[in-house]
C-alpha cells in the first residue's frame, strides 16, 4: 500500500492523507490551508487525486484544518463514506456551516468562486456516519479504529489495519490533563507506522495546572486597572475550556465580579452542543455536572448571540472581559474589539491558543508596533499577554511519551502538521532518545508500506 502526504506536510495546516492499498483509495483528514494569504489561496487547487476514486474518509476531530475541504471534495464528486466520532460529526456539520460565510468573504478577497455552498454540506452532512471509540469499523479492505487524542471533545487518533500491518494516525494530540475531555490514550500494541503532529514538537508547555491561576490574575489585573480583558478564542473547545476554569474562580468567589461576555454566535451554538455530550466529559465534569452545577454558565457571564447583542458591549464601561472569536484574530467579532482597545495601554490581549503564521494574532504574539485592520492602521499599545498552558496540543515531552510505547514495532515515524524547525528538531529528539527512524515528509511525498 502506499501513503501519500497532501497536506500539513512541512507546514500546520491542511490535513490531508491518503492511503491506497490495492485499488481502493481512502483520505485521513481533509482540511482547510489556514494562515497566510499564499496557503489561503491553494484551498481552490483542484484535489491532486480523483474524488470519485476515494472509498471513505475518516476524520481524526472536526477542527477546519482537518475537514474545511470536504464539502470541496463532494462537490468534486465524492459519493463514498465520512467516518468520525459522533460529537465530532455534530460540530462538523456547525463549523462547516459557519466556515461557508467566512469563505465567501475570502472568495471575494481572492476573486474566486466560493468554495462550497450550504448545500455541499448538508449533502455531505447525510454520508457521514459516526462511530464510537474503540469500536473497530470495516471499510472495504480495511479496518478502523478511534481512540481518545484527548485535544477537544469527541477528538480521536485512528489506527487504519491494512495489508496486516497498523498505522497510526495521530490526529491532533492533546495537552492532557485538560479539562472536560478524557485524557489523551496511549497506542494500541503492534503499530508499524505513525503518522504524527509535531505542533510543538520543540516546546515546552507551562503546567496546565498554573493556567486558572494565571487566568485569575489577568482578570484582577484587568479590574484594577480598568481595561478590557480581550480573549481570542477558538469557538470549540477553548471557549468551553475557558467557560469552564470562569465557573470555578466565580463559583469559589475567587475573582470579583466583572461582566464577562461570550461574543462568538458559533461558539454558542457549540456550547449547546457540548450539553448534549456529558457522556464524553471526564470524571471531573461529570461530577460537578451531577452536584448541579451548570458548567458553562455563572453570574456575570452574558452570551451575545445577535449583532446588536455584540455592538452593545461598546456601552459597557470596562473593566470588562470579552472572549471572542477568530481564535487567531483572524476573522470575526474580535477584530471589532481589538480595533477598539489594542491602543489602550489600560487593556489587555490575552492569547491562548497556537496562531498560524501570517496571522493578525501571530504578529501581535511576535510584537507588531501597529496593525491592519479594516483598512486602517491600529497602534498597539495594550498589554499582550500570552498563556502557552492553554494549549491543546501535546509539547515535546508528552509527544515523546506517545511514541514510547511503540517504540519497538514501529517501523517508520512521519512528523507533520508543524513548522519545518520544530518538527526537525522532535525527529531528532526521536531518532537520538527512542531509536525510532522518524522523518519528515514533504507535499506529495509517497511512500511505499
Ligand atoms: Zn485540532
């Protein structure tokens, strides 16, 4: 059988993997290029394979990176089959639909057709299936089988058994203990080939456990000082995580009272659907859940679902705490905020998540003086703060704990979804401490199993 690396090879984004074996062709994620305006514009690239040809696709966890080029795909003529977890379908189909109203304006921008209508997804909405973890599924001639990645809720790596050999595919791997979510799983026994994220894959995280802390900190400091406390903040997963860690410091009166807003309609709607999953939350959230707590909601916490629900957070005094989407500040009701507030000194940006380069909250994150936005350039003179302990994904150390266990059968290790140095420097760390021949492979790259 023979891989081949279609995307997120030697760069973050556009997940995209495919595994012949014998006549039948199947896809490991397919996502969305995000970040700067030159990997943007390869979302509208024909599919360097046939649509028609591929059998099924399994989806390793519902972030647009990893399925935003689905609805392409059908649209191109794909009729087979769409495997993923079932909280992961659901925020699918959410995001997809979300997505389809940001493409629009990038079509303009890039003076393209749009890249898929609602229509695409809803079709494709109907092939898609969803499976439990753990249960093994057979697609033609091979087996599949989702275990926990621990990296947002209902997020999976998936072992493909093929041609009697196992291939991993990790998915995006999480900062395990994190909260909500179980924590990540270790691999199954026997795997002769990895494929895996590299994200930080020359990092150390801070300790997940200095996070609330730091969030109570930033909160005092910002009703001290009487600024805004500014969040960009992925819809999924983050913005629950934050909801989460919010409810405890107000629930434990351990920060004072400030308005609090969620101004993100996507994030809201998946907040609904995380209630829907408690089955999937670990022990921790369970059990806050069953004493009767509602943990995504507190005193002060207002969710702004409507435009004018949004433009009236303008009348609220600060000191205030707004959390808003684009995670990367690259679309969204964000923007009308930091518009607002990065010139104010008073004021803080706070990230806590991983921004692409070539994004407005990567050069923010790296110290831009003055920004773009909306035609205009905006000084920046508030405070940028930046919480590495959010992260979702797995650092150096834990991804090197992942491949332990594999470290004896596995015959080949490929290093994708990362920046070129940091996945050189974890191959590394591989070949040196585990012996394990990692690589990492470039676009198109095809290797023989
Ligand atoms: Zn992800």
């Amino acid at each position: 059988m023979k891989l081949t690396f279609y995307g997120a090879a030697k760069e973050v984004t556009g997940s995209n993997f495919l595994l012949a074996v014998g006549k039948e062709k199947f896809l490991i994620d397919c996502g969305l290029r995000q970040g700067s305006n030159y990997s943007e514009r390869h979302n509208w690239d024909p599919f360097p394979y046939n649509p028609k040809e591929i059998s099924a696709v399994f989806i390793t966890h519902p972030h647009v990176d990893h399925i935003g080029r689905l609805p392409k795909l059908y649209k191109d003529g794909f009729r087979g089959k769409v495997y993923s977890t079932f909280p992961a379908k659901e925020f699918a189909g959410l995001l997809l639909l979300d997505s389809e109203h940001v493409l629009m304006q990038d079509a303009e921008k890039y003076k393209k057709p749009p890249l898929y209508g609602i229509q695409e997804v809803e079709e494709l909405m109907r092939i898609w299936q969803g499976v439990e973890y753990h249960q093994e599924i057979s697609v033609g001639g091979v087996k599949a089988t989702f275990y926990n990645a621990g990296h947002i809720l209902g997020s999976s790596f998936i072992v493909v058994e093929a041609e009697g050999k196992k291939i991993v595919f990790s998915g995006d791997l999480g900062n395990s203990p994190a909260p909500i979510i179980g924590n990540r799983e270790a691999v199954p026994d026997g795997i002769d080939y990895c494929v895996m994220e590299a994200t930080y894959g020359n990092r150390v995280h801070e300790p997940q456990s200095e996070r609330k802390g730091f969030l109570e900190d930033m909160i005092e400091d910002t009703v001290k000082t009487g600024g805004v406390l500014m969040i960009p903040a992925f819809a999924m997963e983050r913005t629950q995580e934050l909801l989460y860690e919010l409810n405890e410091l107000v629930e434990h009166g351990r920060i004072p009272r400030v308005p609090i807003f969620i101004d993100s309609p996507l994030a809201i709607k998946l907040t609904e659907v995380y209630k829907n999953y408690s089955q999937y939350f670990d022990v921790e959230a369970r059990k806050v859940l069953k004493s009767g707590d509602a943990i995504f909601n507190f005193p002060g916490l207002k969710m702004t679902l409507t435009t004018e629900a949004s433009k009236a957070i303008n009348e609220v005094p600060p000191p205030k705490v707004v959390i808003a989407g684009a995670g990367m500040s690259n679309a969204g009701r964000i923007l009308h905020h930091e518009r607002r507030y990065l010139p104010d000194p008073k004021s803080t940006l706070l990230i806590v998540g991983y921004q692409a380069a070539g994004s407005l909250g990567r050069l923010l994150l790296d110290g831009a003086k003055d920004v773009k936005m909306f035609g205009e350039t905006i000084p920046v003179r508030c405070q940028i703060k930046n919480a590495t302990g959010y992260s979702a994904h797995a650092d150096q150390p834990q991804l090197l704990e992942w491949v332990r266990p594999m470290r004896h059968s596995v015959r080949k290790l490929f290093l994708v979804h990362s920046e070129e140095d940091s996945s050189q420097i974890l191959s590394q760390k591989i070949r040196d401490e585990l012996a394990v021949n990692a690589v990492v492979p470039g676009v198109g790259d095809e290797v023989d199993l």
